[in-house]
C-alpha cells in the first residue's frame, strides 16, 4: 500500500512528482491529479488538493478510498501563533483542531458535531519520523536553499518544533485576532487552512496521519507580503528535503507495525 502525500500549494507537489520514479498513469479524478510512483523508495501517490478543509477532507477520503493509501502526510506552509515560531521553522503537528468549528451552544466550541472530539492526534511514528526529517534537513539547509533567499526571509538555524496546530477557513491576516484564537486554544504554534481536515478523515477511517509545516508568516497583516516569493523560492524546497529524509523512516516504521 503506498503513503498518500498531499500539499494545498502546487509548486511544492510539483517538485515532488517531478522527482517521481517510475510513474504510473496520472488518475484525475474531482478535479485532482494523482500521481503513484516511487519518490525516495517508497511507494507513493501524490496529490495538489487545493487550500482549505473541504478541499483537503475531499481529497483525503479519495486517497483512502480510491488508492487504499496506508497513511497520509500533508507537507505545507503556516503562519506562526508563537513567539518560539518564527519564519523558516519547522512545526510538526503531535495534535490538530478546527479553529473555527463551533456549533455552540449545542455542543462544545472545536467540537466535530456527533464524533464527540475536537482534537485530532498526528500518528507518533510519523511525527517522530517527520521530526527526524525535518531535523536532517536542517542541518543540509545550505544545499538546498539559495543564501539570497535564507538571507531575504531572515532564516538562520531553523528549529525544529511539535505541537498543536490549528486548522481553518481563514489565511489569517490579523494579529488580534491570532491572539485570540491562541487565548481560546493554549499551546497553539501555527494556523494552516487544511491539517485537521485531513487528521479527520485518518481518524475516521482508521490511518495514521501526519502532517508538517514550514512557517511561512507570522499571521499577522505582513502575511501576504513575501508569501508567493516564500512558497516559490523556500517551502517548495523544504517540503522537498525534509520528506527527503523522512519518507523512508516512515516506510520502515509502515512496515514494522
Ligand atoms: N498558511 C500560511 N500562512 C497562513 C496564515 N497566516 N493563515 C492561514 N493559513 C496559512
């Protein structure tokens, strides 16, 4: 069974399939291409699901369903809600929420009507994997990324970080408002549009789920200055390098269960 590997960002799933080997037959199917192969040696189908938690959860469920994926690992870019998270960084998610799920009073604010959690949990093997890989990739950051871009985007040492993410329909924009959902939901060291999507549909159908993030703002009114010339020119590379390194491990660790 191969690992689904999703990006809402086509530049980064671009450099991906590009790297495919021996790809098969491309499936398009509700409007996404699917890509299978062999990417670092390991059976793989990659997918652009486009942005947002429709968008994501849609494409989850087909890799599921359609091409019987063991796992998914969503790789993609967040604005930062910490000030321990800064542009550059790494954050893999060990938990994910829907920020701005709230059927309120009926049931809790976060929690998913009828499946009594608001909190999904990345898979640990591939957390810790993600994290090993996103650990090596730093330490190999000069071959990968120009000394222009680290320099433009002030990225030194990159830290590698796990904990909460938040997920949502909202490229948040507003530092208030960031603080806010912080103060509503403690510990929480990004905001992404997907993650908790996807977490969803892997808990629901029972496959483990994991999911990482370059941070590529600090989701306040700067977050759209930089963030095409971010993803061209840094994410597309991290995603890149950092599954480089991790995607093995995760089918090592696929393999030994
Ligand atoms: N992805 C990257 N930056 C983001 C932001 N500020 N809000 C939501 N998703 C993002």
């Amino acid at each position: 069974m191969p690992i689904g590997i999703m990006s809402a960002i086509p530049e980064e799933n671009r450099r991906l399939v590009e790297a495919l080997e021996g790809p098969e037959d491309v499936v398009i199917d509700g409007m996404r291409e699917y890509h299978s192969g062999t990417l670092f040696g390991e059976p793989v189908v990659l997918v652009f699901s486009r942005c947002g938690k429709v968008a994501a959860a849609t494409t989850a469920t087909a890799l599921i369903s359609r091409f019987d994926v063991r796992s998914i690992v969503f790789t993609g870019v967040a604005g930062s809600l910490s000030s321990d998270v800064r542009v550059g960084d790494i954050v893999v998610a060990d938990r994910l929420v829907q920020h701005d799920m709230d059927a309120s009073p009926l049931f809790d604010a976060f929690e998913i009507p009828l499946l009594h959690r608001s909190y999904f949990d990345g898979d640990r093997g591939l957390t810790r994997a993600l994290i090993a890989g996103g650990e090596a990739f730093v330490g190999d950051l000069a071959s990968h990324v120009t000394p222009d871009d680290l320099a433009q985007f002030a990225i030194g040492t990159p830290r590698v970080s796990r904990g909460l993410v938040l997920s949502g329909d909202q490229f948040v924009t507003d530092r208030a408002y960031a603080r806010s959902l912080c103060e509503r939901l403690p510990g929480a060291l990004c905001v992404e549009m997907e993650g908790a999507a996807v977490a969803q549909v892997c808990f629901e159908y029972g496959r483990p789920c994991g999911v990482v993030r370059v941070i590529s703002d600090a989701a306040d009114e700067t977050a759209a200055f930089d963030f095409t010339a971010f993803v061209d020119r840094v994410a597309t590379h991290f995603s890149y390098g950092i599954l480089e390194h991790a995607l093995p491990i995760i089918g090592g660790a696929l393999r030994a269960r």
